[in-house]
C-alpha cells in the first residue's frame, strides 16, 4: 500500500514546476522578444508580455532576413540546416548499421581490432580531428556544398556500437533458421535485422537529427557563401550584418524558428524513441 504524504508530494510537484520554469522562462523571453518591434526592444525594463508584431516579424525573417536584407532569409538557412541534418542521420545510421552487421556476423582477420579502433574514435574530440577533414573537403571542391556539409560527419562510433549490441541479442537460431530458408546475408539483414532494430533506428534519428541540426563550427569552417549558411551558424553573422545596432526581435524570432523542427522531430517521434533507449528484449 503507497502511504499518502501530502507534504513529500507537494515539495516533488514544487520542484518540478520550479525546474520547468527556470527552463522555460528563456524559451518565453524569446517568444515575447519576437512579438515586439525593433523600438520597444531597446526600451527598459524589457518586456514580458507577447506584443502584436508577431507575424510581420515572421514574414520579415523568413522572407527577407535580418539587416533589412543584408542576411540570407531564414526560411533558406532553415532548408539547408533541414538537408544537412537528414544528411547525417541518414548517412550516419545506415553507415553504422553496415558497420555492426559487419563485425557481428562475419569472419574476417582483426575484426575486433577494427570494432576497438571506431570505438576510440569517441575519446577525439571534433576540434581535434577537424583539420585533416577540412583539407580533404577542400581538395575534393566540396566547401560551399550539401556534401561538404554533411559527408565529414556521417561517421559515428556510438552509433555503430549501438546496433552492434543490438545484433549480439539475436538469437543464432535466427540465423540458422534463415540458412535453412536460402536467404543470403543481405536478405537477412534486410528482412530480419531491420525490422528489429526499427525502435533503435527512431532513437537514434532523433539523436543524430538534433545532431546535425545544431552544428557550428563544421559549418562556420567550410562555409563562405552566405546562400549554403545553416540557421544555428547564421544567428552570430545576423548580429554583425549591419552597422547598427542588433534587430533583436528579428534575432528571436530566428532563435524561435530554429527551435521548432528539433521539437517537431522529437515529439512525433517521442513513443520510438523512449522504445529505442530502453528495451532490452528483442
């Protein structure tokens, strides 16, 4: 029988409401930044109420940008932020599952070797090792480019470990029984293994969608034309596009849009994803 304490179950509800504030309360400021216009943001005390510019702000950024059209418009750097970030998802999670079906079922000399040394890919961090793939972009002609954006990134070690623990819980009489059955290692994978990894999968895109949608630095590096800038990259260059002061609620409203498609994602996707992190049964 649970004992009812009034007192322990008012503190728990208080300090979660007061922890959903402290993170909400900038995600407000934002939402009340972008409804006001260019004068009232420089007006002391800010506000803290939604203003009635809501939706010129909106037109604006997302049609002519910041700087009175001295930035890209939003809506372009939020398509090229939308194909990097499916880009290295995709690439990033197919690249892996091939990776853990291949040291998972097949025989070949210092498989192991190979599994450890993606593994300790994870202890270099990305400014580390940034270097050697920028020259290799560069050399190839693909800076300023979808490819360049995406290609140095779709490699991922948690990700290949990941499906690899996945495969080691099927049973070997699966695999006998498609022998028996004359499917080949492809049939196999494609039939069997996919199916059972799909709520692995939906994590894992979540994850690496938010990923790619948040990079910085990759795309700061191996970016010049302002038409392939992504919207978490761009958000620094609006503050510095025009010679006067910051357009803040044209600012937020950037801040505001960029949140959306990450939340989007991980909502509709929400049931998978808590599938994908903690089943162990397959």
């Amino acid at each position: 029988m649970i004992e009812n304490r009034p007192i322990i179950t008012f503190i728990a509800h208080a300090t979660l409401i007061l922890g959903i504030a402290i993170v909400a309360f900038p995600i407000w400021i934002t939402f009340v930044a972008s409804t006001h216009d260019a004068v009232r943001m420089t007006q002391v005390p800010l506000p803290l109420w939604p203003g009635d510019q809501f939706f010129a702000n909106l037109y604006t950024t997302f049609t002519v940008g910041a700087g009175g059209g001295n930035t890209v418009p939003v809506g372009m750097m939020m398509f090229n932020s939308l194909i990097v970030a499916l880009m290295i998802a995709v690439g990033k999670i197919t690249i892996s599952l091939l990776s853990a079906f291949a040291i998972v079922y097949f025989k070949f000399p210092f498989r192991m070797g190979f599994f450890w040394m993606i593994f300790l890919t994870l202890m270099l961090p990305v400014e580390v090792r940034i270097l050697p793939p920028f020259k290799v972009v560069a050399d190839l002609g693909m800076l300023n480019s979808y490819w360049g954006l995406s290609i140095p990134l779709i490699a991922s070690a948690t990700a290949t470990f990941m499906f690899r623990q996945v495969f080691l819980t099927v049973p070997d009489e699966m695999l006998e029984a498609a022998r028996v059955d004359g499917a080949g290692p492809m049939r196999f994978f494609w039939d069997i293994l996919l199916p059972l990894s799909r709520t692995n999968i939906a994590a894992l895109f979540v994850i690496l969608f938010i990923y790619g949608w948040n990079q910085y630095l990759w795309p700061l590096l191996i970016t010049t034309d302002s038409s392939m800038f992504t919207v978490v990259m761009s958000i620094k260059q609006m503050l510095e596009s025009a010679e006067q002061a910051p357009e803040w609620h044209l600012i937020m409203m950037t801040s505001l849009l960029a949140m959306l498609p990450p939340i989007v994602v991980v909502l509709s996707m929400q049931k998978m994803f808590v599938q994908g992190l903690t089943e162990t049964d397959k």
